[in-house]
C-alpha cells in the first residue's frame, strides 16, 4: 500500500480487510436502521490509524490521517446542507485511514457511481424521477451559492426519497478491496 515502507508481505491487505469488514457492518446498519453509529467509525478509524502505522511506520500513520482527512474533507459540504448523513460522513474517514487518501477517491467515485445506480433505480420504481431532478437542482445551486437548501430536499423531509450511502460504500469497498486481493486493480 505504501511503497517506503517496511511490509510483512501477508500483511498487506490487513488494511483492506479492515476497511471491508468495517463497511460491511456500517452497510448492514445504514439498511437495517438507517444509522451508522459513532461506536463503528470511531472504532473503524482507530483500527485503520493502529493497523496502518503498525505495519508501515510513520509514512503508515501519515497516510492513515491523510485518509481520514480527506474523506471528512470532501463529504463534509453535503453534510452541511443536509444531503449526507453525518454517520456516512465518518464511514468515510474512517475508511480513509484504512485505505490512505488515494484508496479513498477511488472507493468514493465508486460510491457515487453504485449510489446513482441504487437512487435512479428507487426513484423510477417510485415515480419520482421529474422532482428528484428538481430536488438535486436545488441542491447543487445550494451548494455552489453557500447557501442551505430547502426544507424539502433535506435530509430532514420525511417523504424524500433516501438512498443508503453507506450500503453503496459498502459494495464499492468489498468490490475495490476483493478486486485489489485478485490483482484486477
């Protein structure tokens, strides 16, 4: 994972494994009772932390807070405006100190993708299609305005459709990590 530093060749993928058993849990949660609790992600971030500079040294710990950064980072602004939630928020900082900064765009561009696919999917089954897109009108011109959204593109609304963001993570993550073990990427 990090080239500089010493590895136990067998250990390599102790990150990923992490990173993937941690997901899978977080995906079970977020669709079962559309939460992912604080006592996973802390836990997922300190595992990832302790894993990665256990077996890559400082250059390992860099990575790991890098990771945890950048996914707080990026997510952070659709936390704000109530389009994310805070729990999927943390199960990417978490995953960012198991998987280092790089994994984590990966892991994310392919959360967005899977997560398209399950809203368009929900969304056609559910007849929505023309106000989803003025939903997600709204929301851009909030975001690039600085601005909050309504109350009816929230998180907050009870009857907007809402697509588990942490079950998308999570088969993006067991697919990224399975492929990474087999050599595909």
């Amino acid at each position: 994972m990090f080239s500089s530093a010493p590895l136990v060749s067998g250990w390599i993928f102790a990150p990923w494994i992490i990173a993937i058993s941690l997901a899978i849990v977080a995906g079970v949660f977020d669709w079962r009772v559309r939460r992912i609790p604080n006592w996973l992600t802390v836990s997922g971030l300190a595992a990832g932390v302790a894993v990665n500079t256990i077996l890559f040294g400082w250059v390992g710990l860099e990575a790991a807070l890098l990771g945890a950064v950048v996914g707080l980072a990026l997510l952070l602004p659709f936390v704000a405006i109530r389009s994310l939630g805070a729990g999927d928020w943390k199960l990417a900082g978490a995953l960012g100190a198991c998987v280092g900064w790089r994994q984590l765009l990966a892991v994310l561009a392919g959360t967005i993708l899977v997560a398209g696919a399950m809203a368009l999917v929900v969304v056609v089954w559910r007849g929505r299609l023309k106000q989803t897109l003025i939903n997600m009108a709204h929301m851009m011109g909030a975001l690039f305005t600085l601005r909050m959204p309504g109350s009816e593109v929230s998180l907050d609304n009870p009857g907007s459709t809402k697509i588990p963001f942490g079950v998308a993570m999570a088969l993006t993550v067991l697919l990224y990590g399975v492929g990474r073990a087999t050599g595909r990427l």
